[in-house]
C-alpha cells in the first residue's frame, strides 16, 4: 500500500497513476469531501495528454473549452498586440489540445476515475502532520493521532505542505509579492469579453488573464497584483470594490466593465517558487506544489503536478519494491524540466508588469512578430 497525502489535482492523478502500474493506494485526504472551490486552468497538450494515459481525457472534455487563441492585450487602451494560435493549430503542431476548465471539473473526473478503482481506496477527514520511516515501510500521523502504514508517502498537500517537513525540514515558503484574485463571471454578463480566447491585459504592477470554463458557460477572471498581503489558503473572500479600485486606472473599459458586473471575488498571496535540493527523503517523495510550487504566470501548476503523477509511477513501475530508488529517480528525470518552467513564469511575471520603456519595447516586439512565432518558442513544453 502507497499512501498519498492530499485529495487534489496531483494527489488523484497519483493514485491513479500508481494503481496502473499494479499498486494499491490509500489517498488520506483534510476536507470531508473533495475541495471544489477554486480558479479555473489551464491546460496545455502536455497535460492533456497526460489525462489520455490515466483514462479521463473524454471525461474532462465534456467539461472543457478548447479556446481559438491567447490573444494580448496593452491593458491600458484595449489595444490587441499578438494572437497566438490555438484551437486546432496547437492541436495539430502538439498532438493534444489546449484546454480551459473550471478546477472543479478537472477535480471531478478524477474523482470519478478514483472511485472507479477497486485499487485506491480515499479516506476523508485526515489531515497528516508528520511522517517518519520505520524500516521498510512509513507511518503517518493525523492531525487527531491516527497513524497510517504504508510502504511509501506522496505529499501532494499542496504549497503548505506539512509532508515536506519530512524531506526539508524547517523550509518554509516566502512570500511573491504577488496577490491574485479570481471570479466567475456567467457568460451573459461578460459582454465584449465573452470570446472564446485566452485574455491576457498587461499593466504596470498588474495583468489579468480571462478564459472560458464550464463548457463556456461561465469566464475565469484573475487579477493579479503587486502587494504584499499575505496568509496561507487560496479561498479568502475579497471585497469587489478592492478591485474596482486596483483596476479603474489599470485597464480598458470594455475589462473593467466585466470586472465590476463580478459579484463574488476571492483572493490568495502567491508564494515565490519554491526551490527544493531533493524531493524525497527514503520512502517519502513530494508532487506537485508541495515539490515545487510556481507562480501562475505560464499556467502550468496542474500540469506540471500531471506530470509528476506520471514520471512518479514511471520511475516505480521500473523499480520494483526500491521505492527509495524509484523516488530518487523520479526527482532527477523531472527536476530540470520544472526548473524550466518555474524561470519561465517568473520571467512572464517580470514581463507582464513592465512599465515605461521597457514595456514600450515589449509591446512593439509582441506586435511584430508573428503569434504562429512566438508560440513555437514553447514547443520544448507543449510538444513533449
């Protein structure tokens, strides 16, 4: 039995990933249920593809939007400065789909597919606060003092991660500068942004992403600014005119005005990326944010915590019972990957929020160079 801390995203992905492969899961999870609150994501063809091999990709796609391009936006005057192909052109050039979907959704089928499984069995109300290994296997403690057995522990609970405690003691996670908040908007009340694209409106010490979700029933608005409130949690109530005010001198109106017909907003600090010398400890191993939490600024959080879901039952399914010798691996086949991504979206971060000059020259770039160009600069992470 492999134990995983967590019930999200990558901690399901992990459990199915490793019952494939022939082993039994126990996923100990906080909450009572499955937490559906959240943003929406964003998924590139390399998630996607991923969804194929643990069987939920038609699942997901009832669900899905598959937006015809990331269109940029000065945010100031509306002005478009790129449109970077998506819809059947990624497709094609990739070999999956760009999707948009509400968390919730992508939770959902995963959820589905774990419930599906006479491998994984879920217990609810566990919140796991420490872990130590005792011989060949691992036992981990609740928050109300029950001890679970299992050959080996995933931590996929997420950037405050209490398992990680276990493979690097002391870390704590450092504040962004960054807060970001996000609503759903329904469809209709979306007016001229209700197009089936990625939005992204640059501004000095702020941008804002928009995108389709709930098969295009509702639009993912996040904010994201430059601040430096902070706590722990991604579900903090936010008040509309905080945003109202942050945004009226930021952006065009035909963005503000979909900001202001929003009537519930939530808000959560992002961490800086979080840069860990190893992943696992003997038989404990870290996924997903808890391993190497990063900003949202390339929209690859879930997808790189796929992908570790699946590097993660790759590097077992070849191991044997050296589970210590699986997790060691797993770490050095994805380490450099998300390295890459993590550099990538803290540059996207930088770039997003230039002012003066230097956002002069970004623009004229953007409005030169082909958006067909500027996509395949992105070949080595959707392609793989």
């Amino acid at each position: 039995m492999i134990l995983v801390a967590g019930g999200g995203i990558g901690g399901l992905a992990t459990a199915l990933a490793l019952a494939r492969v022939g082993h039994d899961v126990e996923v100990l999870e906080r909450g009572s249920t499955f937490a559906t609150a959240g943003a929406g994501i964003q998924l590139g063809p390399n998630a996607v593809k991923i969804l194929r091999t643990l069987g939920v990709a038609e699942a997901v796609a009832q669900r899905a939007s598959a937006p015809a391009a990331l269109a940029v936006y000065k945010g100031a005057t509306g002005r478009c400065l790129t449109r970077m192909p998506l819809g059947q052109a990624i497709a094609d050039r990739c070999g999956a789909p760009y999707w948009t979907l509400h968390r919730a959704d992508l939770l959902s089928a995963l959820a589905d597919a774990v419930a599906d499984s006479a491998a994984i069995k879920v217990t609810f109300g566990c919140d796991i606060v420490s872990a130590s290994a005792r011989g060949n296997s691992v036992c981990a403690t609740s928050a109300d003092g029950i001890t679970y057995t299992g050959a080996a522990l995933i931590g996929a609970d997420g950037v405050w991660s209490r398992v990680r405690s276990t493979v690097a003691p002391g870390f704590r996670p450092a504040h962004s500068g960054y807060c970001a908040y996000r609503t759903l908007l329904p469809i209709a009340r979306a007016g001229d942004m209700a197009t089936n694209v990625v939005g992204a409106w640059l501004s000095p010490d702020a941008h804002v992403i928009h995108y389709p979700v709930q098969a295009g029933t509702a639009l993912n608005i996040v904010v994201i600014i430059s601040n430096s409130w902070n706590a722990p949690g991604w579900d903090a109530p936010a008040e509309a005119a905080e945003l109202e005010a942050a945004t009226a001198r930021r952006f065009a109106s035909p963005l503000r005005a979909a900001i202001v017909a929003a009537e519930a907003w939530h808000k959560w600090s992002l961490p800086h990326p979080v840069v860990l010398p190893t992943w696992n400890a003997g038989p404990v191993a870290l996924i997903g944010d808890a391993a190497h939490a990063m900003l949202p600024f390339f929209a690859q959080g879930a997808a790189m915590a796929l992908e570790d879901a699946a590097a993660l039952a790759a590097a077992v399914a070849s191991s044997g019972i050296d589970l210590p010798s699986a997790f060691a691996r797993y770490h050095a086949t994805r380490q450099a990957r998300v390295a890459r991504v993590q550099q990538a979206s803290v540059a996207n971060g930088r770039i997003f929020h230039l002012s003066g000059p230097l956002a002069t020259a970004r623009d004229a770039v953007m409005s030169m160079v082909p958006g067909s160009a500027l996509l395949s600069r992105y070949d080595w992470l959707y392609a793989a």
